[in-house]
C-alpha cells in the first residue's frame, strides 16, 4: 500500500499493535502522530522516528480537552469569505 504524503493518527501507538501499525504505515510513506497516556509515548517516537516523520501526543482521549491535536479546519481554495 502507498500512503505517500497521508497523515495518519493512531491512538495507543506507544505500544503493541498501534506502534506496529505507526511503524507499517511509516514504511510506506506517511506522517504519523501517535497518542499514548503515558511516558512511552516519548520513547515510542524516538524508535519509530529511524521510519519517518512521526510526532507524539500524551494524553488520555476519553478527557475531551485532550483531544484537540492542533487540528485546523480548512476551507476549499474555491470558498468564499461570507460578507
């Protein structure tokens, strides 16, 4: 599979199947931030960082202030403004 370019986010990447996954997904091309509750998390993007461009979030997902990952909201190039 091609993910060149993708931005992918995978929760419980610090560990097991999801840093299994953060590092397939890597492998073949995308950006990957992982989330973890814990200190592995930091370890975690120091070992999968030799695959690619990854970042780590620590936090809990079932706290909802935690669960803005520095996400935008983009508009089309073709919307307009509102007057």
């Amino acid at each position: 599979m091609e993910f060149q370019g993708q931005n992918i986010l995978i929760t419980g990447g610090n560990s097991g199947i999801g840093k299994s996954a953060a590092a397939a997904f890597l492998k073949a091309g995308a950006k990957v931030k992982i989330i973890g509750r814990d200190e592995k998390t930091a370890d975690a993007v120091g070992e999968l960082s030799f695959f690619g461009a990854v970042r780590g979030l620590c936090g809990d997902i079932r706290r909802p202030e935690n669960c803005r990952f520095g996400a935008r909201k983009r508009r089309p190039k073709t919307a307009r403004r509102p007057r």
